[in-house]
C-alpha cells in the first residue's frame, strides 16, 4: 500500500540521452567549388560572382581554405552577396572566413537574416576581418528561412569556407516519480520541455516490464518487488525526440498481522493483541500504529499491547506497520463483537454479626453471582445472610458474570461489630429447645416475651443460610424449627422481634 510522498528525486538515477543534442541542416565546404556561378552548390544563391580566373574566385591553396578541404569561396569583388539554400528551425550558423594579407581596417562582412524572403535583419557586421583562418558563430532566429553574406569590399580578398547550419536540441525529455512501493498506484510526471518554438505531440513511456503507456501522466502498478529502468521518449511537432531512462526500485512491503487472545469479548475487560507483521526482506519495520475505533487515543508505543474497550457493539481493530524503505505500509483489519458487560453491585445491612447481602440489584443478563465475604468464605446465592464470627473490617466482593462470559466485579468494606445478645432478660425471655437437638425438631417459646411477630433465620458455622420463617406470637407463643434434612453440627439462630434482635447458638447432635 501506499505511503504517497511525491518526490521529484530518486535515489537511483541514470540519465541516458539516445539523440544527438543538435543536428547539422546545412554543411559545405566547397571543396568542389569550381569558381563559377553554375558550380554553386544546389540551393546556392549569389548576386556578384568573380569568375575570371587569372583574379581568381576561388582559392586552391590551403593556406587560403578552410580546415575541412583545399578550396574556398572568394569574396574578390566589392558588393558579393552570397545567399544559403532555404531552411527551417535553425538556431546556429557558423562559417570560416580568412582575409588576404593587405585587407583594411575598412573591409566588412554584413550577415544578415530573413524570415519571409524579403526582409532582412541584421546578425553581425564584422570590421576588422582577421587574416588568420578564424570560425565565427552566430545565433539565429528560429523562424529565419535565409541567410546572406554580404561583402562590403575596400581592399583586399575574403576567403569563406565551411559553413554549418545547427539546429540544437529543442525537447528535452525529463520526468519524475514518488519512491515506489509494492501494489501502490505510481504516479509519474512528465517534466519535459521544449526550447524553441515547438511543442510536444507524444509521449511513449516504458515502465521496463512490459508495459508501456502514451499518457503524458500515466499511472502504473508493479506487480513484483524489484529494480526497473522507466524509459520516455517525447516527441514535438517537429517530429524532434529526446529520451531518458531512470532506474527505480519498488519496494516490498512489509506484511501486517495480529492476533489476540479474548474469547468472549466484554467490555472494559483486557484485550491482549499479539502483534505477529513479518518485516520485509529488503527492509525492518521502523513504526506501528493501532488503531480501536471506540474513541481511545491511538498507540503507537506498545508492539503487542493491551487494551480496554470502552464501549461495546461491532468494533474495528487496525494495525499499520511502517518499513525503513520510504515509510512502505501495510494494515491489517480485524472486527470484534464487543459484548456489553454487567455492572456488579450489592446492598448490605448489619445486624451484629450477621450481614444481609442483596446482589439482585446487580444489572446484566442471566447472572451468576460468587460472593467472597473476606473471611474465607463464599457463596453463590443472589441473596444471602452471612455470619461473621469474628468482629472487624472486612472487604465483601461480589462478582457477577453473565451469559456471555462476561463479567464485573465490586467489592465494599463492611464493619461487623460483636457486642453479644441484647441482653440477659431478652435471651431468657424466648427460650430455644431442646438444644442441643438430637432429631433437628427445635421448638421456640414466646410466652415470656410481648411480639406480634418474629422473623427466624438459621445460619450454619461459614454463614450460608439454611432456614428463614417467619412466625405470627400474637396469639401463638410456641412455634417449630425443623432442621432435620440439615448435617449435625453448630448454628446460629437469629431472631427478629418488634424491638429486638438476638442470636442463640443450637446444636444438632444426630445419632
């Protein structure tokens, strides 16, 4: 995938340029120049010509020719005007000429150029013409069609020889591409230019595995990590090329993967991801990002961390790695089901040592309850009543999980406080017997006492409830326990009156 930073430069380059960066429309010598007018080369034009040959009109010797042959014009006469053949898209012109020993000060040669063949600017007006075999240049308009030479004679002879018409290079081909990695769109950019008049017609790009386009701004995709030559070659109006190949590599990408160990998935609980993305073989993973779709902040820290999802519902995990090549990326993607968790919760009152724990007000679905009462023993009732047999601070934790798995937790501190029964009289008063039992048949006896109503649980010895009853003395003062289907051992009988609270501890000693 892409990491995209366009990037005019690459680290790997090569420039090759296929044509020559100018083109010669025009060369001679007059090396078969016989000194008449016929023998002008074709396109050749002159208005005065010399053609007697004891003045001579042309010159045999070296010494008065150019570098590339034995003959050269001969500028003898005053007023010679030599004219080129018709041309296009010149924008050089450069000649040899050498002056005779005894030419003055006041000789001239006028070049001059047209565009329509009719009127003519002025290129250079040369005084002072050496007598020492000399190559001018000049620069010439790009819409000039001719040229002519005009000599303004005092004294003395001029000899002109090789004489070249340049046309210099008018496109360049250039472009430029963002680094490349594997799979991304590449986005190539055509730099090229033209120097003159003309404007580019074509582009032909290869991107050096057997694909090619004609767009002036392609974009291609590499199916293979590698090393690649992009080649352009640009064509004007003029039908004038140019070409340049650059080397570039496509990275691989690194590959990006993770796994993660919830089963089921509740919210605010840990969520371990395991981060497992395989470097690339040209590279290392540098950077990682990831990403919980739950309004978190993004970690960029932890390789493998832990998280906590806020809310729940469908939510999306995404980790992206990052290479050292040019920040090549990659991401993977992965959904979960976050399920809503329960919210634990619980009343509590305290009678002496005996504490009642109501859990029902705990929220969720289908929930199962475990209550560590923080004396070493538990339950797992809604409700229960749990008899503290020491008194203290204790810290009484409910967990409640419900049908997915899910589950919370809370735990508060509870302050059991032992002062014994309320008082002699109120113990004698209501009398619990035969204690201890040999059968589990108890019987209480309210006629020494004034209630309407008694409330009578029975704990065993780790708290768990095992009887609750409730009982009408206004008018019946003796009532029944039945804790028979209970194991023998020690209990504790909590009864609840209109004003007071007692605790009896009763025996069952079955046989």
């Amino acid at each position: 995938m892409k990491k995209l930073l366009l990037s005019f430069l690459t680290i790997f380059f090569l420039f090759t340029h296929f044509l020559s960066a100018q083109t010669v429309l025009i060369d001679y010598n007059f090396n078969n120049y016989s000194g008449v007018i016929d023998s002008l080369p074709a396109g050749w034009n002159v208005s005065w010509n010399n053609t007697n040959a004891s003045t001579g009109s042309y010159y045999i010797s070296t010494l008065s020719s150019g570098p590339s042959g034995p003959n050269s014009y001969k500028f003898g006469l005053d007023d010679v005007k030599v004219i080129t053949p018709q041309f296009q898209y010149a924008d050089t012109v450069s000649f040899w000429i050498k002056g005779s020993s005894n030419i003055d000060t006041i000789s001239t040669l006028i070049v001059v150029q047209t565009a329509n063949g009719t009127d003519w600017d002025t290129i250079a007006i040369m005084n002072n013409l050496p007598t020492t075999g000399t190559i001018f240049k000049y620069k010439v308009n790009f819409n000039t069609i001719k040229l002519k030479f005009h000599y303004d004679k005092s004294v003395g002879n001029l000899a002109f020889d090789d004489f070249k018409l340049i046309q210099n290079k008018q496109v360049t081909a250039d472009f430029a591409t963002q680094f490349i990695c594997l799979g991304d769109s590449s986005s190539f950019l055509d730099l090229s230019f033209t120097s003159g008049n003309t404007t580019i017609t074509d582009w032909n790009w290869d991107f050096g595995n057997s694909i090619s386009s004609i767009d002036q701004y392609p974009k291609h995709f590499y199916s293979a990590a590698g090393t690649y030559n992009v080649k352009l070659v640009v064509t004007d109006n003029m039908q004038f090329k140019d070409s340049i190949s650059m080397q570039y590599y496509v990275y691989e990408l690194p590959l990006a993967d993770f796994a993660h160990n919830a089963s089921p998935l509740c919210q605010n609980a840990e969520f371990v991801l395991t981060n497992n993305s395989v470097d690339p073989s040209d590279g290392t993973i540098v950077s990682w990002a990831w990403y919980f779709n739950d309004g978190s902040a993004l970690n960029t820290s932890d390789w493998s961390p832990s998280h906590y999802f806020l809310i729940d519902g469908i939510l999306e995990i995404k980790l992206i790695v990052y290479s050292s090549n040019e920040a090549c990326s990659d991401t993977a993607l992965s959904s979960v089901l976050v399920n809503e968790a329960p919210q634990a919760d619980f009343n509590f009152s305290v009678n002496q040592q005996m504490v009642e724990f109501d859990g029902s007000v705990s929220t969720g679905s289908f929930l199962s309850y475990y209550w560590d009462f923080g004396d070493g023993n538990d339950d797992t009732n809604s409700n229960i009543t749990h008899n503290y047999v020491n008194g203290g601070v204790y810290n009484a934790c409910l967990t409640v999980t419900d049908s997915n798995g899910c589950e919370d937790k809370i735990c508060k501190q509870i302050n059991v406080s032992v002062t014994g029964i309320k008082s002699n009289e109120v113990k004698k008063a209501i009398s619990v017997y035969p204690n201890p039992s040999v059968n589990g048949i108890l019987s209480i006896d309210f006629s020494k006492y004034s209630t309407s109503i008694a409330t009578v649980t029975v704990n065993n010895i780790i708290g768990s409830q095992v009887l609750k009853k409730d009982f009408s003395t206004h008018s019946i003062k003796k009532h029944v326990v039945d804790l028979s289907a209970q194991p023998a051992g020690n209990y504790f009988m909590t009864i609840r009156t209109d004003n007071e609270i007692i605790t009896k501890k009763v025996v069952l000693n079955k046989r």
